[in-house]
C-alpha cells in the first residue's frame, strides 16, 4: 500500500471514530463513491488487525491442503503469501520475528 493510502486508511478509522459522516469523510478524502469508502474502511480495518478479511472458498482450499514446501530463490529467499501468514496464521503487518535454527529446522518466533 502507498503512502498516500496508508495514510487515508488511518485516516478513515480515525474519522469514523470521531463521528464524522460518511459525506464529510468523502468530501474530506477525495472518495467518489460510498462503495469505494466502503471498501477503504474495510481495508483499513483488515490492515489494522482489527478484523479478518474474508477468505474465498479457493483460499480456504488452499490452506486447507497439503502442507507448504518453499522454494529458496536464486537470491536466497523463502517468500511466505499473504494468504499464509495473515489468514491462516493470524500475523499481521509489522510483526517482528526471531529466527532459529535447530538441526535442518528453521523456526520463526513473534516477538
């Protein structure tokens, strides 16, 4: 997310907290439709960790199925989805995690 989203997404919690209508916060933000507003907030509330976002029957599928094997790439990186990390396990955006290594284990633990 850019930085002029990222900064209207805290600014539709922040002014949905306040009171403010749904016009004002439109007009406010440059939002055309209430769709759209919708959609933000939803995001926003999502990105905050304030809810889940809603996962699709081909996502739940995914989770469900057999066990992740990753790949390292050719700059020597492992790549976690979103899908993983955020849906199935619950982290969000900015945690912090130590990592271990115990015989051809690797472990990552929230800090």
């Amino acid at each position: 997310m850019g930085g002029e989203m990222k900064r209207k997404s805290k600014d539709i919690v922040e002014m949905v907290k306040a009171g403010f209508t749904d016009k004002q916060i439109m007009r406010e933000l440059g939002i055309q439709t209430k769709a759209s507003l919708k959609k933000m907030y939803f995001d926003s509330l999502v990105e905050a960790g304030k809810i889940k976002a809603i996962i699709t029957e081909r996502q739940q599928k995914r989770m469900q199925g057999k066990p992740k094997t990753l790949t390292i790439g050719k700059r020597g990186t492992l790549a976690l989805s979103r899908l993983m990390l955020i849906d199935q396990f619950g982290f969000k955006q900015g945690d912090k995690f130590k990592v271990s290594k115990r015989k051809d284990n690797i472990t990552l633990k929230k800090t």
